[in-house]
C-alpha cells in the first residue's frame, strides 16, 4: 500500500452554507446573538452556515440553514469550494459552500429565535472592518466572499484581444 492510514484525517464536523450577493456585490451575513466577550461565537458574523446532521448531504444542509437562519430560501447556483479548518478545541471540520441565489418568498429575518441576532447585506469596506476587528466568526467566511467577487470581477472583465498593432 502506498498510502496507509497514517496519511488519512478523520473529519467527524462538516458545515454547509450560502454566500449570497445582493446586485452590488455586497455579502449576506448572520450575527449570533450576543457580545463577542460572551462566548466562541457570540455577537460574530458568518455566511448562513451550520453543521452537517446525520444522513443529510451538504447542500440540503446549506438551503436549510439559509432558511432557519437567515430567513433566505435559496437556489443553489454553483459550488464553489471546500476548506478544511479547525474548531477552537482543535477538532477539524470540512466547511462547504455554495453560490446561491434567493427566491421570493425570503423574509431576510431568523426562523429560529436565540440563534441569530442580525441578518443583512454588508458591502465590501464594513466586511473588511469587521475582518479587521475579529468579527468573523470564520477565516473560511473571507475566502468564501474573496472566491466569488474574483470570479464575479473576472467575468465581468471584457476579454483581451490583440490589436493589429501589437501583431
């Protein structure tokens, strides 16, 4: 064998959840209840997302936890990527997310009561300032939001042709 179980991690948290752009590329994100001195997560913001149940795959996880958490019913558009990261107590959990569009019917306000404080659309330069003061619940939240503006600014760009001048 080439690769014996020495080279396997076992990963025993998955999470799922949504980025969702408004049309000016401003992020919807959650906030737990609570000041970020109260707890782990408390008073944090965070795409919709949440933990894997058992026997659900992961995109059922991510349009359920749009909806409970955000108020969101979604239509999944596209994957866009898994990252492997760490809880506080150093168990790994694999996160997966998906673009995702919402569907009349949203209410942008939580379904479960206690759970989330805030739901709301927030551009870009407050998303950095609250990358900047440790108000991100999830590093992966930021690579989340980077993936798709990079991929949303490039196909936006027009293509470059060469010009007879440049032949």
């Amino acid at each position: 064998m080439q690769f014996g179980p020495e080279f396997h991690t076992p990963i025993t948290h998955r999470a799922a959840g949504v980025v969702i752009l408004n049309p000016a590329g401003d992020i919807l994100l959650v906030q737990e209840h609570g000041a970020p001195a109260e707890g782990q997560k408390a008073g944090l913001w965070h795409i919709p997302s949440g933990t894997v149940e058992d026997g659900e795959n992961p995109q059922d996880t991510a349009v359920r936890e749009a909806w409970e958490e955000a108020g969101v019913r979604v239509r999944l558009t596209r994957f866009l990527a898994v990252y492997l990261g760490r809880f506080p107590d150093g168990e790994p959990v694999l996160r997966h997310a998906w673009l995702a569009e919402a569907l009349p019917g949203s209410t942008y306000r939580p379904t479960i009561p206690g759970e989330v404080a805030d739901v709301r659309f927030i551009p870009r330069r407050e998303f950095d300032c609250l990358y900047d003061a440790g108000l991100l619940r999830m590093y992966h939240t930021k690579l989340f939001y980077e993936d798709v503006l990079r991929e949303r600014d490039s196909e936006q760009r027009p293509p470059v042709t060469a010009s007879r001048s440049t032949l």
